[in-house]
C-alpha cells in the first residue's frame, strides 16, 4: 500500500475524533505551563493513549504524529512552543519564552531562504542551456 494512502486510511482521524483529541491534547498542554514544565512527546503518547513508546519509535508511531498534527492544529488558536534545544511542547507563562521562540523560528526561516538561493543560483547554472561557440 502506498504511504499517502496508508495516511487516508489508517493514520488520519475524521473531524469528531479530531476535536476530542485536540481537547485531550490541550489539556494536557496546559498543565505544563512554563518551559521548565515540558512535555515530551512519548509523555504525550503515554498520556493522551495510554500506551508507552520508545523516543526511537517516534517516527513511525501513527499516535505520535496525530498528536503533533492536533497541535498544529491548535497552534492556529494558542501559542504552544516547542524548540530543538527544548525537547518537548510548552504553553508559555511570558512573552520572554514566546520571543525566544520566534527568534528561533526566524533564524530557522532565513537559513532555509538562503538555502533555497543558493539552489535556484546553482539549479539555474546547472540547467541554463549551453551556448556553444563556434570558431570562424
């Protein structure tokens, strides 16, 4: 089966079950105000399903990514962190944790823009039709 559908079909919540989980989810977010409260995301597996996982066996754990999907879908109401140097989400209790946050992400955005440059510049030199010249 192929990945796409495998997603439609077994990993992919419907809208109901989605809001219920999305409760659970933010619930669970709240009582972890402040980033010295995070949650990482086997707590979160554990917590919201009840069932334990390995941090190994994240990647290919169907719970773990509907977890990471309802947050993104909250992140469109609430402000919930989550950082490479903090190894878990948190909801803020200051406008210091949020500002360090979006420096990160701001940093994180500029280094993808220059990347993504520096491959049009290349990909543009490597395809641009050569010219040949001739002698005479």
């Amino acid at each position: 089966m192929e990945p796409k559908t495998i997603y439609l079909t077994q990993i992919k919540m419907k809208t109901d079950d989605q809001r219920a989980l999305d409760e659970k989810v933010l619930d669970a977010l709240w009582d972890h105000r402040g980033k010295k409260n995070r949650i990482s995301r086997v707590e979160l597996v554990m917590k919201i399903f009840g069932v334990k996982v390995n941090k190994g066996q994240l990647a290919n754990n169907k719970l773990d990514r509907q977890i990471r999907e309802s947050i993104e879908r909250l992140r469109q109401e609430y402000v919930i962190l989550s950082s490479s140097g903090m190894d878990g989400y948190v909801v803020p209790e200051t406008m210091g944790e949020v500002a360090g946050y979006l420096a990160e992400i701001e940093s994180r955005a500029s280094k993808l823009l220059q990347q993504k440059a520096r491959m049009q510049r290349n990909a543009e030199q490597q395809f641009q039709p050569r010219v040949q010249e001739t002698l005479f």
